[in-house]
C-alpha cells in the first residue's frame, strides 16, 4: 500500500482509506463471502492520527527533506483486519481441518455460595482466571472474589478446544457466559415456588430474584440462597432435580474481526543507518473490553514482539545450515529498556456474534507494529531512491541500502535466497504467537478483496 501510494504520490492512509470499508457499510459481505460484522476504520485512524500529530510529524518531515537533514524523519502506517475468534466448524470442516471450532464451559454452584467455573480454553498468561471470573461474576450477581476458574487438566476439564487464533474470550468467554444463563433458568422455578409466585413473573438482577412489580422493598431471594436449598433438596418443585449447575458449548456462526490504526515514527541516521523510534500509537477496536488491564498488556506484549522482528530478532544460518544465533548472546530479544513507552488507545464496534460484543485481541499488536515500523524506517530514506529494506532493519542493513542507492544500486541489498518479508504483512509462514500452523487467520488492509 506504501508502494503504491508513493507512486501515486499520495499520502499512504489516503490511499488504505479509498479502499475501506465505510462503517455505514457494515455488515459487509466479501468476495470470499466472509461477512464483517461490524467496524470503523475512520474512527480508529481519526484517533491515531490525532494522538500521534500525523499532520505535524509530516510538515517536519518535510522540513528535514528540504534541508538535507542528516538524521531523516519516517512514518510509518500501518491499517489492518483481522479475522480471529476461530472458528465455524462448518468453516473448519471445509478446510479438512483436524477438530471442531467450538468451546465448553460448566458452571457449578456449590451450597457454600462459592462459584467454579469449568473452561476447555486453557490460559497462558492471558488473565483469563480474572476475565472468567468477572463475566461470571456479572451474569450471576456474586461477588468476584467467589469465583474460582479450573483449566488446563483433562481430569478437570476434558472437554475444549484450547486457546489460539485470539479465540479465547470469543469462544470459550461466551460459553461461559452461556452456561451462567443456563444456571439462572435452572435457578427460576425454585425460585418461584419458594416465592409462591409464577415462573414468568420473576425478574432475576444483581443475583436474585424478585416478583415482578411487587415493590423496590420485597427482599425476594439470592442465588446463592438457592444453591444451599437446592443441596439440602428439602423444599424443591416436583420433578426438579437437586443441581443448579450447568454445562454449555458455544459454536461460533462466523469469525470476529479487530481492526486498528497503528502509526510509527522513526529517526534514521544516513550516515550510519542507526534507527531511533521516536514515538509509536496504537488504537485497536477489539470490541467490548472486559478488563481494560488485560487488553493494555496483550497490546504491549504484542507490540514489543512485532518491534523486535522488525529491528532486532532474525533467526540466521551459515552455509551448512547451522542455526548460528542459537542463543541470547547473537539473538537479540529485547528488553523494556530497548523501547518506548508507546500510546495506546480504543475505539469500540461491539462484535455481534457474541454477547459480549468482544472481539479478539491476542494478535493485534504483533499484526499491525511489525509492518508500521518497516514502513516508517523505508519512508525516512524513500527520497533516496529506496523502496525496501529486509527485516529486520540493523543498522547495517540500512547503511547498505543507503550505500547501495548512492552508487546508484538497487534494493534490498540481500541475497535473493534469504526469504522476503513483504512490507504490510508479517511472513504467512509463521503460525503467528497464538495459534499452530495452519490454523492462525492472517491480517488484511481492512479492504474490500
């Protein structure tokens, strides 16, 4: 899209928002018959370019062209879509894919008024104990501290699909929050007879029921309350069994789609190819957030992983194919100290496949700062003639380059055989950090095709 946009000779975000999807557009059915749900590239790109100051980041740019600066300004933009939340099984079913797409959920309330949550989707560091704990929390009316979340051991657990493809809180969240719903209308009758009211004229908020239009002081009774009398099984309705649990499993009817505008500054030195990030924003729409924490680290995190492969982390072979950056003292793994505190931020399109309105986000960051930071680093030395620069960008990649297109070469500058990394998408050969190969969706510009 950079590309392009150089040779129209116009602004890059110009060009990716000629080929957006409006947001009045949405739902909006592609060629390939996938079906966005919702978005709003506008809103997302109006709000990165407003916390980044796009318009006087580039008048300074062109400042520095014009005086033959030595250090140049690059900004790099980078749009994109994601298909996550895998997934349909029918979809799966006619890739011959290996398993379903679906994920399980139980809840369980036990007579001490505590809450255990059974879930197929195993965490692994993404703070799913605390998301499951709040949704759970919400759908039932208890207090989060009394909610306990059990995964990853098949004796516990030996349902589930696990964790990839930013399908976690879209698929596993929403049979949890299935089965929480299930747990309440098994909750209902006993409710209304130990109330000696009617079934349909209960109301169930804040964790118990009430009679409905019955007055703001009846007492009504808890949710908790119930799962004692249900355990004691002393006073229940005919024919009801004595458990309030309930199991779920959700199968999505189509994937969910983050979007975001994520925007890059980067100071290149001409004269020794060392590049400085000056400033870097990021605002994702994900959706409805349920822990705002959660969302703020699963994009640093991501951040830092697609930064790194763009400046830093290159798995690299002699001639006989021995791994010869095997370790951390060739592979450069970056630290907090290697970057900058960065901007983040949200605009929000809840998802309408889910009631949570939530789409993934485990992918965003590393999808959209990996090609934001190659563009930025390309744009600073672009009126010099070069159009690319393999990752990741070293300092002596791109003194080479520089080099190269003094003495009138042509770019990259490396071997042929070393694979190639297209500028505004990460290498599709990679299963990406959530999902096995095969199975992890891959960005798009958010446009039409």
């Amino acid at each position: 899209m950079d590309e392009l946009a150089a040779e129209l000779g116009r602004d890059p975000l110009e060009v990716r928002e000629q080929n957006w999807i409006t947001h009045e557009e949405f739902p909006f059915t592609s060629v390939c018959g996938l079906e966005y749900d919702s978005g709003n590239y506008e809103a997302a790109t109006a709000r990165a370019k407003e916390l980044f100051g796009y318009d006087e980041l580039r008048a300074e740019q062109a400042r520095r062209r014009e005086s033959g600066d030595r250090v140049q300004l690059g900004i790099g933009v980078s749009t994109f879509t994601e298909m996550c939340g895998l997934a349909p099984s029918r979809v799966l079913g006619s890739l011959d894919y290996g398993a379903g797409g679906w994920e399980s959920a139980s809840v369980r309330m036990l007579p001490s008024g505590k809450v255990e949550v059974v879930t197929g989707a195993s965490a692994h560091g993404q703070g799913h104990e605390t998301a499951w704990s709040q949704i759970v929390a919400d759908q039932l009316g208890v207090p989060f501290e009394d909610v306990e979340v059990l995964h990853g051991d098949t004796q516990v657990s030996p349902r589930g699909l696990d964790t990839y493809g930013s399908r976690s809180l879209v698929v596993g969240g929403q049979a949890v929050v299935q089965a929480a719903q299930r747990v309440v209308e098994k909750a209902k009758p006993l409710a209304a007879h130990l109330l000696e009211a009617n079934v349909d004229d209960l109301e169930f908020s804040s964790g118990r029921f009430r009679v409905r239009g019955a007055g703001d002081d009846q007492e009504g009774i808890g949710l908790t309350d119930l799962a004692l009398k249900v355990f004691t099984a002393h006073d229940l309705p005919d024919g009801m069994e004595p458990t309030l649990d309930a199991d779920a499993t959700f199968d999505p009817e189509n994937f969910s789609f983050p979007h975001g505008t994520h925007l890059c500054a980067m100071e290149v030195d001409t004269e020794t190819g060392q590049s400085r990030m000056r400033s870097y924003v990021s605002v994702d729409d994900v959706g409805n957030v349920v822990n705002p924490l959660i969302v703020d680290g699963q994009i640093h995190g991501g951040l830092v992983q697609g930064i790194a492969q763009a400046l830093w982390e290159e798995a690299v072979y002699d001639d006989q194919g021995t791994l010869v950056s095997g370790s951390f003292v060739d592979y450069t793994l970056p630290t907090s100290a290697d970057t900058i505190s960065f901007v983040t931020d949200r605009t929000v399109s809840p998802a309408t496949t889910n009631d949570l309105g939530a789409k993934g986000v485990g992918e965003a960051g590393a999808i959209a700062s990996t090609p934001a930071v190659v563009n930025a680093v390309v744009d600073a030395v672009r009126p010099m003639g070069i159009h690319d620069i393999q990752m990741p960008c070293t300092p002596e990649r791109v003194w080479r380059a520089i080099e190269d297109s003094r003495q009138g070469g042509s770019t990259p500058t490396e071997d042929s055989a070393q694979p190639h990394f297209t500028q505004d998408a990460p290498n599709q050969d990679d299963p990406g950090p959530d999902g096995p190969a095969g199975g992890t969706a891959y960005p798009q510009e958010g446009g039409r095709a």
